[in-house]
C-alpha cells in the first residue's frame, strides 16, 4: 500500500548534470502534491530574458551575476507574501 505524504509547501532541486534529478522531481511530486521548482529550468528561463548575444564579454559576465542573484532572491523568497 502507498502511503501519500502532506503536502509540504515548495520543494527546490537542482544539482550537477545526470544525476537524476526530474525523476526526482516527479517522484517528489507524485508522492506529496507540492510545488516542485527544477532549477534549472529556473535559471534558464531567467537567464534567457537577456539579449546576451549583443552583449560584450564583460556585460555578459556582469548579466550572469545579476541572473544568479536573481535566482538566489526568489529562492528566499518563495512561499512569502
């Protein structure tokens, strides 16, 4: 018999590549019914919303900073009013 967990509130998963991780996520998903947040789609999505090609090396470099503090921002801030 399968047990189903309450649900929890938002579940983060990331890690190195080709470890697993969206099997992970939808097990997680399937078991509790909770917001699961892949991130690399996150940071993918965030990263995309900039026009890196007309950028110079510096200004990319710059724009990647900002898309990690970006990302770790919402983090923090998931589940918050």
């Amino acid at each position: 018999m399968e047990q189903k967990i309450e649900s929890i509130g938002t579940v983060i998963i990331g890690g190195v590549s080709r470890t697993g991780k969206s099997r992970f996520a939808n097990l997680v998903f399937q078991q509790t019914r909770c917001t699961v947040v892949h991130l690399d789609s996150f940071l993918n999505a965030v990263r995309n919303n900039y026009p890196a090609p007309i950028l110079t090396p510096r200004e990319k470099e710059i724009c990647k900073d900002y898309c990690d503090t970006v990302l770790v921002k919402a983090i923090l801030n998931m589940g918050q009013d």
